[in-house]
C-alpha cells in the first residue's frame, strides 16, 4: 500500500490517503497504518464508504472490540457499536433536554474512552454518517505535548502518582444518569498518571473528566492539581480540532489523547457518529 501521510498539527494527527477500510487490508499495509497510530495519535481518513460491519471489521485489527455497556446512549442494548446521536427510532431529533441528550452531553467533556475501566482502551474511532451544517467538531489534545512540556520538577513529582477514575464522575458533571448495569459494574478504578508507550517511548498525561482524585494526596489539592493539569493540557497549542465530512473516519489513541465533543445546534439538525473501541492489553499500573 502506498499510504500518503500528511500531518495536520505541529504536535500530532495525520491524514492518511490511499486507505480503502472496505477492503481487506493487506498485513504489511496494516502495519504501515498501525505505525502512523503509534507515532501521530490520531488519524483521519477521508471518503470512507463503510457499514457498523466493515467498521468492526476493520477495528478488530487493532484489538478485541469494547463492549459497549447498556446505557441511554444505545437505549440499554450493550454491543460494539456505540451511536452519537440526536435522532429517535421514528427519525425525529431527539429534544435537547431529553435525558438521553443529557447524558450523551458528557462526551463535551474532554475525556479519554474507558479510562474508568480497569484495563482502559487502546483506541477509538468515528465514522461520520449524518452531519449539521456548522458545529458538532471534534477536539483532540495531544497528552505527550502536555506532558513535554511540564518543568522537570513537575515531571517528576506525577512520575509514579496514581490517579482514581471514576465514570460516575462524568455524568455528574453534566447531571446524567446511570442505568442499574453502570453502578453495579464500573466501580472507581486505578490509573497511572503517566504512561508510557512501549514503541515510542513517549510519555503522556492520562487525565481528562473521569478522573477524580490522586492517590495519597488530599483530595482536594489532588482535585485541583488534576484541574490544572487539565487546563495545562488542553491549551489551544496542543488541540486539533476536526472538522467532519460524511464518510471521515477518524481513530485515536486513547492512551495519548484527549478529546471531547463541540456544541452544534442540536434542536434543528442530526448529528450522527458511529464508534468502535479498542480494548487496550493490559493495565495502565
Ligand atoms: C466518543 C465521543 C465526541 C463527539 O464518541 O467517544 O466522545 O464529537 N464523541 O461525538
Ligand atoms: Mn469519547
């Protein structure tokens, strides 16, 4: 495969070209795709005429498919295609206060997809189906540029800090609720501050709005820490923020990224996005 790679950012994120997800992708090609992943964190593939079926297909190359659990974003029927949506089964645009819209809201919140899990995710990707005229972007903040760019002492002192995770977090934040399945099965977990890629070895920050305190710190001023850091990682220097086509397939590493969903006018148009996510190999600890 000739894959013609194009950075978009000084820090992270390529557009990759001469990719057809369709097809079956040769392994050696495969491999080409993989190392732009590991090296650029987000990839974005224009004109992809793909189904939930080809989607899948294609993401289990890179790992065993998520489970997506029951919850008001997939009308509690758990699978491994999770829907973006604003769109009833009858066509209609879901009301904006409607509570699956609510709860749908928390992707606004930068976040990186199950960090509350104990083993949390490789990668995720969207496949743009249904867009509004203008908004409904999608943001991405590079964590190993925030993390570069911290003093030495800072780097230091997060070097083995363990931080909690807790997806009940999020959907406080936003005033969601959580279906019986969530509060019995996703307890706070354990996550290194830091991570390292075992290709690259490049560090990043593994933070975002599901973590909720720091471990051995008071919880407050571990709160406020991961506030700033927050705030620190997501300045305007280390985001990248897309732009959808229909058709735009985009994957990102969620062990190198955040992201998070931007506002679009959700009572007068559909946005429709539909995501697969990479189980990661093991424990971040
Ligand atoms: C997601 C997500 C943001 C968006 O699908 O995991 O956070 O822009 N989506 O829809
Ligand atoms: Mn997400």
């Amino acid at each position: 495969m000739s894959i013609k790679v194009t950075p978009l950012h000084p820090k992270f994120v390529a557009r990759v070209e001469g990719v057809d997800i369709a097809c079956d992708i040769p392994d050696a090609d495969f491999a080409d795709l993989r190392a732009v992943f590991e090296k650029h964190s987000v990839i974005i593939i224009h004109n992809q005429n793909i189904d939930d079926e080809k989607q899948m297909i294609f993401s289990k190359r890179f790992g065993e498919l998520e489970m997506m659990a029951p919850h008001l974003g997939n009308n509690g029927v758990p699978r491994h295609i999770s829907v973006m949506h604003n769109e009833d089964k009858d066509g209609n645009i879901i009301p904006p206060d409607d509570k699956r819209m609510i709860y749908q809201s928390a992707n606004m919140i930068w976040h990186s997809d199950s960090s509350f899990k104990s083993i949390p995710s490789l990668c995720s990707m969207l496949h743009a189906r249904v867009l509004p005229p203008k908004g409904g972007e999608t943001e991405f903040a590079s964590m190993r540029a925030a993390y570069d760019s911290l003093d030495s002492k800072m780097k230091k002192f997060l070097e083995h800090k363990v931080v909690i995770h807790d997806f009940a977090n999020t959907r406080k934040i936003v005033g969601g609720q959580l279906s019986e399945w969530q509060k019995k099965n996703l307890p706070p977990v354990r996550q290194a501050l830091i991570r390292k890629n075992t290709v690259t070895n490049r560090k990043a920050l593994f933070i975002g709005g599901h973590a909720t305190s720091i471990e051995d710190m008071d919880k407050d001023n571990g709160k406020a820490l991961l506030g700033e850091l927050l705030e620190h990682a997501t300045q305007k220097a280390f985001v990248y923020s897309h732009n959808w086509n229909v058709g735009d397939l985009v994957i990102w590493d969620n062990r190198a990224v955040l992201h998070r969903g931007r506002p679009w006018d959700i009572a007068n148009y559909k946005r429709i996005l539909h995501r697969t996510t990479v189980a990661g190999e093991g424990p971040s600890i």
